[in-house]
C-alpha cells in the first residue's frame, strides 16, 4: 500500500496517479503510464507517453511534471497617489540560484486551495498586505513555467486605499510566512524592472499590463 495512491497521503489525497492517464484532447499524445515519484505536500510525477512528431514518426518520451495546485496573483493600485503595493518576502529558491539575499519584491499571491480565484486572491490580499479588496479585475492567465510545472496563474488587478496605520508583518506564521508591504511610486516601481531589483516574473507582467492597458496605460 502507497500513501497518495492506495492509502491517503499526509493531505488525505489518493489516486494521485490517476491525473493525466485519460487525457484524449490531442491525438498525437497517447498516455502510457504516470508515476507518482513524490507527494510529501506537492506532486511530483513522471509521465511515459507516445508522441507523434510532425514527419508521422512516433516516439517515447517521459517528462517530470510539478504539481502544486493553481494560483492567483493581484496588483494593487492606488491612481490618486500614482502608486503600487508590493510585497517583500524570502524565496529560498531564488537564493539558492543566484538572488543576493532571496528577499524578492513581488505582488501578492498565493495558491487557490480550493477557492475561486477570485475569492482566493481577496484572502491573499488580506493575508499578505492587510488590505481588503472588493471585486478584482481579472486580467488574464497564464501557464508560469509549462515544461516542468502545471501550474495555472490567474492574474488580477484591484485599487487600494492607503491605510492609516500598517502591521510590522503579514502572512501566516505557521506557513512560515513573514511578509513585508513595499509601497513605491509606479514609476520607480518600472524602474526596478529595468535594474533587476524587480526580478519577479508575475510583477513584471502584471507591471507592464498596467503601463500598457491598465490603470496607468495614459500615463
């Protein structure tokens, strides 16, 4: 008996190898075979599978797939003050690959959990700059990093009213979280792109959306 398979696993999950077995949108993908090679909290399997290539021939491949759930990100704007809220926090994987101290500057996020993702990112809004919002925008979504990982990343936008008073910390303790709210000028905020010192992927995005066709796209 496997936890995650025949038994629950820590998270009371089973038949984690059935995802992906019966995929049928692509007829040049037949699924052969989905191994679960880790489910401590995520999923890690190895998926065997026969592809067609495009000259007719077909071959066997097996690809590594991380599992941790759909997410959803939100930036927060404030147009009369011409500003954005940010968080800071320590990513372990980005100071393991290069980052200088791991301390990444961000917009709020988090995974879905089993929410909307709507209603996810309002509690991740809350949870992480102490800010309750109202209807978000939704602006698009988007597959983060398709090769290896499956995640979906619902994108949202939503403005802010600055508070009077802020918390020395937001996130769960109990997850580990210590999180920081950076409030910066949108303008410098680009700025940061340029340099570096903005080096998360979804801010980027979500920065660029609102030069482009956002809040501030007439700016």
């Amino acid at each position: 008996m496997t936890a995650g398979l025949d038994t629950p696993d820590r998270r009371g999950r089973t038949g984690l190898d059935r995802q992906g077995r019966d995929l049928t949108g692509n007829p040049r993908v037949r699924i052969e075979d989905v191994e679960v090679l880790s489910c401590d909290w995520y999923v890690l399997r190895r998926t065997t599978f026969d592809y067609r290539h495009s000259d007719g021939h077909w071959s066997r491949e097996q690809r590594e797939t991380y599992d941790r759930g759909d997410g959803a990100t939100i930036l927060l704007y404030n147009t009369d003050h011409r500003t954005v809220l940010l968080t800071r926090q320590f990513r372990l994987p980005a100071y393991v690959n290069g980052h200088p101290d791991g301390m990444l500057i961000e917009t709020a996020a988090g995974l879905l959990d089993g929410d909307s993702p709507e209603e996810a990112i309002r509690r991740e809004a809350a949870e992480e700059t102490g800010h309750i919002i109202g209807t978000p925008e939704r602006v698009f979504e988007v597959y983060m990093s398709p090769g290896s990982v499956t995640e979906r990343l619902h994108f949202f936008a939503a403005p802010y009213r600055p508070q009077a008073s802020a918390a020395d910390g937001y996130g769960i303790a109990a997850e580990g979280e210590d999180i920081a709210t950076v409030e910066l000028p949108f303008a410098e905020a680009l700025a940061m792109v340029r340099t570096g010192a903005i080096a998360d992927a979804k801010t980027i995005m979500l920065l660029q959306w609102a030069a482009l066709d956002g809040p501030y796209r007439h700016s």
